[in-house]
C-alpha cells in the first residue's frame, strides 16, 4: 500500500506525535478525537466529525487508551465506514489484533503497532520516534503498512511478533523502561534516608547514563558490582542495611544479577556463597 492519507484517532501523547511526524513526512494528515481541540503546529484542530476523514485515508490509527481500543473499533464498525482497501492498526504494546475483532468483517487489515519508545509528554515528540523500534503484528496486509510507516517515519529495527507474545513482550518493556524509573527512585530515597534532604535527585544519573551505554555490549558485559565479583560479605552488608520492601526488591534483583554474573564465568563456590547469603 501507498501511505498518502492517515487518519489519527486520539488527540494524545502518542497520536500527535505520529501525526506530527506524518505531517513533517509530507503526508495528509486527519486527526479525530472526542471534542474539537486546538493542536499545535502544523496540525489542523482535531475535529469529532469522523466519517469524511475516515473514507479518505488509507491508513487509520488508533491511538487511544488500551481499553478504549475495542469501544473506537465498534464505532467504526457501527459507522460503516472502514472498507476493504483500508488498514487499521492501533498502538498498543500489550493488545493485538483481535482488539479489532468489531472491524473483522469490514475486510480491512488489521493489526497493531508499537512503537517501542517512551512518549510522556502531552503534545507529541516527533523526535522521538526515528532510531526507535517499531514492533508489529497482525495480519499480512496490516505488517506490510507497519513496515511502510515505520520506514517512513525512520522506526528501526522492525520487529514482528506473534499475536500471543505481546503480554510478555508489553511486560519486558515495562520492565526496561518504568522499573527503570522505580529503580532510580530506590536508590534516590536509600541515600535521602542515609544522607538527608541535601542529596540532589540527579545523585545516579551519571551512573545510570554510563551504565545504560555499556548495555550496547550486551546485559553481562555491562554487569559490575558485588554480585558479578562473588563479594558475599558486601551482599551480607547491603542485605543487613536495607529492610521491608528494598531488601526483597535488591534480593530479586541480586539472584537475577547472578544469572549474569555466570554467563561472565563466576566462579561456582562463589556462586554459591552468593546464593547462600541471598537464601
Ligand atoms: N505514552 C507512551 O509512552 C506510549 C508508548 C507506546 C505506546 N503507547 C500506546 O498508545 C496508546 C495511546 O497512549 P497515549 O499515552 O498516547 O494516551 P493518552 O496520552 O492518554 O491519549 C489518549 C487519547 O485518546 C483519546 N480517547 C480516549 N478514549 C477515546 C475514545 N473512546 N474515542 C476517541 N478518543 C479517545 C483521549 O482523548 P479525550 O480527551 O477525549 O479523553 C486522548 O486524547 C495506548 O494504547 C498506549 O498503550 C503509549
């Protein structure tokens, strides 16, 4: 298929920054929401008027909250007004397909398509999205437009994964991107405990950024610390200082940490002195 005309359903984070990066590829550019709201430059207000803009574009996606995917495909379908030559995709990481199913008899392709990036902003972060992977599913004809789009919009790598991975691939992400977050809030309100109200919030950015550019080389080669030395006495110490919460988090996260640390040839007696003072 030929991307020429995209309508966007949903005024938010993720479907003014597609639409802002389709607008900027040269692409016309609809997007479609509840209520009429002024959208910044160079997008026309989005309007609640669905139909005309619906029957004009070759692309439609859906950029609503995950459980409000089915609820926009049963408007469509109610509405008549998804054809044949048409492909739907929504943006959801953790639904696949089947939240379509309202659109199966419409003849459209049907899938999804993830951008695998964050978007907190309010807006749209246009770019934000090229050097970011896209991961598609879907049907043949909905993969070949995710494809396209995600070439158009410089998405790289494109990933295709079956329909029953996405929970698992959707928790990977939370994983590598929002417990990242929680992670540095640990470690910000540890040392705030240890250290008082003077230790600025950015105290592990630079470790963290170091950290994150060694992970280029792969998880265990980025790996240091007590853990991937076999150091069981500083674990003891770690352990003994932390309670509640942070001790079963950092115990997790430590017999995790060891599953590196022996891919990286750890020493077993020392592997298990770790695990000894991590039981
Ligand atoms: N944000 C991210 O980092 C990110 C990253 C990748 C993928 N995603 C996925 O992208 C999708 C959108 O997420 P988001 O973060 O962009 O959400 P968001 O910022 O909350 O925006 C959602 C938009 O959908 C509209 N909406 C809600 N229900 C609707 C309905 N029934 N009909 C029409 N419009 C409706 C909302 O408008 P109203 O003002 O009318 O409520 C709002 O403009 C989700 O599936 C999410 O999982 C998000």
């Amino acid at each position: 298929m030929s991307i020429d005309n995209v309508a966007v359903i949903g005024a938010g984070r993720v479907g003014l920054t597609l639409a802002r990066a389709l607008v900027r590829s040269g692409r016309a550019v609809a997007v479609l929401g509840r209520h009429v709201d002024a959208l910044p430059e160079p997008l026309e207000p989005a309007t609640p008027v669905w139909e005309p803009a619906i029957a004009a574009s070759d692309l439609v996606l859906i950029a609503v909250p995950d459980d409000a995917i089915g609820d926009v495909a049963r408007t469509l379908a109610r509405g008549g007004v998804i054809g044949a030559p048409q492909v739907v995709l929504h943006t959801s990481g953790l639904h696949d397909r089947s939240a379509l199913a309202a659109l199966y008899s419409s003849g459209a392709g049907l899938g999804s398509w993830h951008p695998l990036q964050t978007f907190p902003r309010r807006g749209g972060e246009p770019d934000a999205l090229a050097g970011s992977p896209a991961v598609i599913e879907g049907d043949e004809r909905a993969l070949a437009a995710g494809r396209e789009l995600a070439e158009l919009l410089q998405l790289r790598p494109v990933v295709e994964i079956a329909a029953d991975r996405k929970a698992s691939y959707h928790a990977a992400a939370v994983f590598a991107s929002n417990y990242l977050v929680v992670l540095a809030d640990v470690a910000a309100r540890l040392t705030r405990d240890a250290g008082g109200d003077q230790v600025p919030n950015a105290l592990f950015l630079p470790l963290m950024r170091h950290t994150l550019a060694h992970l280029n080389d792969g998880p265990a080669a980025a790996l240091t610390g007590p853990v991937s030395r076999g150091d069981a006495g500083t674990i003891a110490r770690h352990l003994a200082a932390l309670e509640g919460p942070e001790r079963e988090l950092y115990r997790a996260l430590a017999k995790e940490a060891l599953r590196l640390a022996r891919q990286n040839g750890l020493d077993e007696n020392a592997a298990q002195a770790v695990l000894a003072v991590l039981a």
